[in-house]
C-alpha cells in the first residue's frame, strides 16, 4: 500500500529502492510521519486542493482558530504585501496562515521550509528554501522569485526566523533566533506594505528539552508537535499594516529587520493593557458660547503690550483673568469641547479649575469675529511662588508629580505650560500651533528671565496603551528630582527591551505606532514640536484630575534651541534672549 505521506516522498523516484524504502520507513515511525499519514488516510487529505487541504487538515486536529477574522480585516485585498510572523510550531501556523490570509488574497505565497514538500497538496502555496543553509544555492532562485512576486503586487507569507521558537538560555525565556534580513529587503525594494503577525502558543516541554541538548533534535520533534496541536486553540494577532515609506531609509536592512520582529512581538495579547473606565459619567451640556462682541471689549482694554503679535486676521494675546473673565471662559468651553474628541476633559460644562485665576493665558483670537481658535496655560514661577507666600504649592503639575526641591520650578525662574489647545479647523494645519510658539516667543522676549519652560505633553487615552508605554521607554530619562505620583505600571516587552538596548528604540516610533493605531496616528504632534527644541522627558504619569489621561513630563532650555527655530519664534529678539543675564 503507497503511503500519502513520507520522507521517502522527499527523495527523487530514480533513487527508490528496497533498502532506502526500508530505512525511509524506521525514521517515518520514529519520527511520527506516519501518525500523519494515517491521518492523511482517515481523513482523506490526499488529491485535495490547497484550500479544501488546509480547512480539513485544521479540522482533522480539531484545532480551533482565535482572531482569524480580525486578522482578514487588516489584510489588504490588493496590492504588494510582505506578512510577517513569528514561528512558535513549526509547522501548523503555516497552514493556519496561508487558509485565512489566502482567502483574501487569492495570490498569496509563501516563503516555506523545503521540509514542508511533504505536504504536496499546499505545494501551490510555497516557494520552498533552506532557512538553516544561507548559502544554499536553491535559495538564490527563490528569494528572486519571492521578491518578483511581491513587486508584481502580489502577497507573499514569511517566517524570517527560519526555525522554530527555541529557549534560549541568555534570555531565559523561549524566543525566536533573529530574523533574515530578507524581510527588510524584500519591503524595501518592493515598496511593500508591511503586516507583522503574531501567533501565541508554545510547544511541548520535551520539544525544548531535547533541542537543548542539540539543536537540530528540535527539527526532527516538529512532526510530533503537528500532531500535539489536536483539540487545540490558536490565537493569531496581526497589527496593522505598515506603508514601506514609515521605516526610516537611514537605517541598515539588519536594523530594519530587528524592527520589523518586534512589531511582530508587538502584537503578543500577553503584552496587552487596557486604560480605566472613565470616570465622568455623563457629559454636560458646554456653556454658551461667548459672544465675540464681548471679547473683543475685553481684548480692548489691555495694555498695547499684551498683544504680542498679528498675522493676517489672527492676533496672540497674553492676559490674566481678573483682566479678561468672560474670555478666559470662553477659553475653558473650548478647551473642553477640543478634549473630549480626544477622551479626555472633565465632562463638566467647561474646563476650568483654581489655576485659570493664578496662570497667565496666552490665546490666539480671529481679530474680525473675536472667535478664540487656540490657547496655552502658563504659570509664571516666581510669580506664583510669590503670591502663595510659601505656604502652599501654587504649581498644577505638583498635583500629578513629586517635584524636589532641586527641580526647575525651584531653582529659577520658568514657565509651566499646560491647557494647550487648538479648535478643530486649525489642527490639521501648522499655522495654528507656529502662531501660538511664536507668542510664546514674544512673551519671554518681554520677559526674558524665563529660561526654562516646562509641563506635560498629554497622551490621549485614544492611544493604544502599547504606544504609551514605547513613547515612556523610548524618550524618558529618569530623575530622582521629578518622579510621577501615579505610573502607568506597563512596561514594554522583553523582547522590545531587547530592541531598545541595541538600537535607538525613539528613532523608530513613527514605524511602531503604525503598527499598533488603527488610524495609523503618529505621536503627538506637539510631542515631535518639544523634541525639535532638544526637550529632555522626566518622567510618564497620569493626571488624576484630566480623567485619567497619561502625561509626559518634560523641560525645555529655550535659550539652547536650534537657531533655526530661535528665530522663527522670538524673531529679531533672538540674539539678545539668548546673551541675556539675570541681573
């Protein structure tokens, strides 16, 4: 009787012979191939097609899949795409991967261990290669094949380990070898997207016993651990799928292809974190709106030198808000209204506190309509400190951080910057947030003793908590002088802690947060601003009085900005801020 599946199968038909059909055999049994050929039999796997191979030999074992259908709505029906994942089995993620995406992208392939020639019935899947010989001539043929593939905009499947996930005693922890730099390559030449995946599971404890004591025993396990997967559920993970263009053109294929792994890791539903409930429980109605008319009286009033600039039909004010109340009003509807789209506010009519009284107000206003578009909060230290005598701590962000007595807001005079906000037609373009940094600049034009501005840049819960926790381990420098009075408490995986001893993890945040947000948000763009100005991070907290919202700490020398930004906001007053001497 011919059996449907051997090793004898991987020998070409000139070769058989009664001796070498024998042997073949002995190593099909030790090995369990033919615990996989009676099931090929029972089953009747042989002569199918790849699709009906795939759906039966899934329902052969009994294995149930988790996450197929997220997994199929961030695969693109069209168009070049190189899919990459972790290799936790051996061999059942394979077929796993190639029936779900495949019924998507009829045109898939997949890059496979030649040992899968096996499984002739999947053969229109695969373009076979030697993970475990780069030097093998066969490779050569089919990495062009694979790369011609893809560039054709077909979809192409790949395990860039090579071999199974193994303990590794270093790390001690079960992790893959690092990955083949084709996968860089192929996205980068190809101009491919790039959809990362994750497939969450182990083997069984003997499969790494034995492949601690030689390694290549862990090859000759795999057929028995395709059969251990009976009655079993696998969960796949995908992330979202990643333009080419989001990976940096200055790093090496070498770099590139580390990241491009943990975004893979990235997706393990171990290292997965949800934010709290909110706690508003039902949002007020806002205030009216104040009526331009009775701002632009207000804006009247004030002193010519609290306008600090004009452009257009736009000007930049500076107020308190004994001088300007219905104003600063009108700012606190706003400031409200902008942060709930973005899951933070109070959920109170407007957005206001103790501090709007103490805190200087820095706002643009449409000069025609007396509309406010965008504002910031700014406590002047030495002012405050001066009010509160002492006796208590005049600043908002003490509330959310433990500040020592060595910290900025204590040793000189500086600008706490908070509240910051534009309205919703001026976010998406630049000229609201340069006109609200070149009033900044004017101010301490006005007041140069302010060397130092500092304050929080918050992180919208909208984020996924995963892009928090990179953006903390990616820009923050520790500091016993500033320390959070409540953490996040999520920190990144082994693995991307791992990438982020080797490589600059804050270089690649803009390709790891296109893998994790749905919406492919980048990091804040307020956020990418401070970097500009050489800004140090302190510390992540979260800001029990914002609902909760996650808040970086960081400080900005603004006398050592780049010139090139120097002057764009503090304009010809540029050269004497930066020689200025407190007297």
């Amino acid at each position: 009787m011919t059996t449907a599946i051997s090793l004898l199968k991987l020998v070409p038909l000139e070769k058989h012979n009664a001796v070498l059909t024998g042997v073949m055999g002995l190593v099909d049994r030790l090995l369990a191939i033919h615990r996989l050929d009676h099931l090929y039999r029972e089953h009747q796997l042989t002569g199918k097609n790849k699709e009906e191979f795939a759906l039966a030999l899934l329902e052969a074992l009994n294995v149930t899949i988790e996450g197929a259908q997220s997994l199929q709505q961030k695969v693109p029906p069209k168009g070049a795409l190189v899919i990459a994942s972790n290799h936790p089995f051996g061999g059942i993620e394979g077929v796993i991967l190639a029936y779900v995406i495949g019924q998507i992208r009829a045109d898939l392939k997949v890059l496979a261990n030649q040992g899968l020639q096996l499984f002739s019935e999947l053969s229109d899947y695969f373009i076979f290669t030697n993970p475990l010989s780069e030097r093998d001539p066969k490779n050569g043929p089919s990495l062009r094949a694979s790369l011609r593939h893809v560039k054709q905009g077909g979809a192409l499947l790949i395990f860039p380990a090579g071999r199974v996930s193994y303990y590794q005693a270093d790390k001690k922890r079960i992790s893959e070898h690092q990955w083949n730099r084709i996968v860089a390559n192929l996205v980068t030449r190809s101009q491919a997207h790039y959809l990362p995946v994750f497939v969450s599971g182990q083997n069984s404890p003997l499969f790494y016993r034995l492949g601690r004591i030689y390694y290549r025993l862990r090859m000759l396990m795999l057929p028995r651990e395709l059969l251990n997967k009976r009655n079993s559920s696998i969960e796949i993970s995908a992330g979202s799928c990643i333009p080419a263009k989001a990976f940096r053109a200055d790093s090496s294929d070498i770099e590139q292809t580390a990241l491009q792994r943990i975004q893979s890791y990235a997706q393990d539903p171990a290292w997965r974190h949800t934010w709290p409930e909110s706690n508003v429980v039902k949002l007020k109605r806002l205030i009216d709106q104040v009526s331009g008319s009775v701002i632009k009286s207000e804006l009247e009033k004030l002193a010519e030198n609290q306008t600090l600039l004009s452009y257009r039909n736009l000007d930049v004010y500076y107020a308190y808000q004994e001088q300007i109340p219905q104003t600063v009003k009108e700012i606190a509807r706003l400031r409200e209204s902008v942060f709930r789209e973005h899951d933070e506010g109070s959920g109170n009519s407007l957005d206001t506190d103790d501090f709007d009284q103490t805190y200087t107000h820095l706002f643009i206003v449409e000069r025609d309509a007396g509309r406010i578009i965008g504002a910031y909060r700014m406590g002047q230290s030495d002012r405050l400190l001066s009010a509160a005598n002492g006796k208590t701590d005049p600043f908002y962000l003490s509330a959310m951080f433990n500040f020592s007595s060595d910290f900025i807001n204590r040793k000189e005079p500086c600008l706490e910057m908070g509240r910051s906000f534009l309205i919703p037609e001026y976010q998406n373009s630049f000229q609201g947030l340069l006109l609200l940094w070149r009033g900044i600049g004017r101010f301490v034009c006005q007041f140069p003793q302010y060397r130092t501005l500092y304050g929080t840049v918050s992180l919208s819960k909208l984020y996924d908590p995963r892009s928090v926790s990179l953006i903390e381990h990616a820009l923050v420098t520790p500091t016993p002088n500033a320390t959070a009075r409540t953490q996040l408490g999520f920190p990144v995986s082994a693995e991307i802690a791992d990438f982020a001893r080797q490589y600059p993890l804050a270089n690649h945040l803009t390709s790891l947060l296109a893998g994790i947000e749905r919406d492919g948000k980048d990091i804040p763009i307020l956020l990418k601003h401070y970097q500009k100005l050489g800004a140090e991070f302190h510390c992540l907290g979260i800001d029990s009085n914002f609902n909760y919202t996650p808040g970086l700490l960081l400080s900005v020398e603004l006398a050592n900005a780049p010139e090139k930004l120097g002057k764009l906001y503090l304009g010809d007053g540029w050269e004497t801020y930066k020689d200025y001497k407190e007297k």
